[in-house]
C-alpha cells in the first residue's frame, strides 16, 4: 500500500471504503476509483472503473469549485469536445462514408477496411484517425 496505509483512510483489507454517490473517502478532497476501493456489491470490472471515475470527477469538482455549474457533454454531439479532438462537426461525413464502406466490403465478403465500434468516443477517435492520420 505504501504511504497510502498511513493516511487515516480506514482501510478494510487493503481498500479504500467510498461513498458511491461521488466516491469521496473519509478525507475531504480525497476520492478513490477503480480497483483500490470497496463498497458493498462492488464489481472488479473495467467498466465500473469509467463509471466510478465519473462521479468522482463530479464529486472532486464539486469539492474544488462548489458554486459552479458543471455541464455534461457527450462527444457524439458537444461542438466544443469536437473542436478539442480535432474531428469534424458538420455531421460527421467521413465517419458515415467509413461506415458505409464497411457496410459494403461486408455484402461483397471482403475483409471491412476498418473494424468500428459504434461507441461515441471510439467513433470519433476512429473518424480523427482517418481525417488526420
């Protein structure tokens, strides 16, 4: 555990207990994702390690700046995330002709050019790729 042991955090065999509503720990200003904390009908899952970090992203920006408002936003459609990744906005073209070929290359038994997941941020990832490889 390291110095971790050392910081007063109650620890039930080598984990950290959390509040699930922001994964806070029993110091203010100290949250703790993934496989390092515990609470009842925890799931050591990859996927409940992204959903644990964004409450605590929540949580933390609610302890650092507690009077402002903190806007959810989806990389499928926020113009502002699609400027920060560099991908295109205007209906996202080149991931949709991507598609279609895929779709095509699949009806004619050719190996797809691309292997997509239609998941928003491996999409776009995927579409800045073949934009700007």
């Amino acid at each position: 555990m390291g110095p971790i042991a050392d910081w007063g955090l109650g620890l039930e065999r080598k984990q950290v207990p959390v509040n699930t509503e922001d994964f806070s720990t029993t110091i203010p200003g100290i949250f703790a994702v993934g496989d390092i904390n515990t609470y009842p009908g925890k799931k050591k899952l990859i996927v409940c390690g992204f959903h644990e970090a964004t409450l605590a992203a929540y949580g933390a920006m609610a302890f650092i700046a507690p009077d402002k408002k903190v806007m959810l936003q989806y990389t499928t459609t926020s113009p502002r995330l699609h400027a920060l990744l560099g991908v295109a906005t205007s209906g996202n073209a080149n991931l949709r002709g991507i598609l279609r070929k895929n779709l095509r290359d699949s009806k004619t038994t050719k190996k797809p050019r691309y292997n997509l997941r239609l998941h928003s941020s491996i999409a776009q990832l995927v579409e800045r790729r073949t934009v700007n490889p």
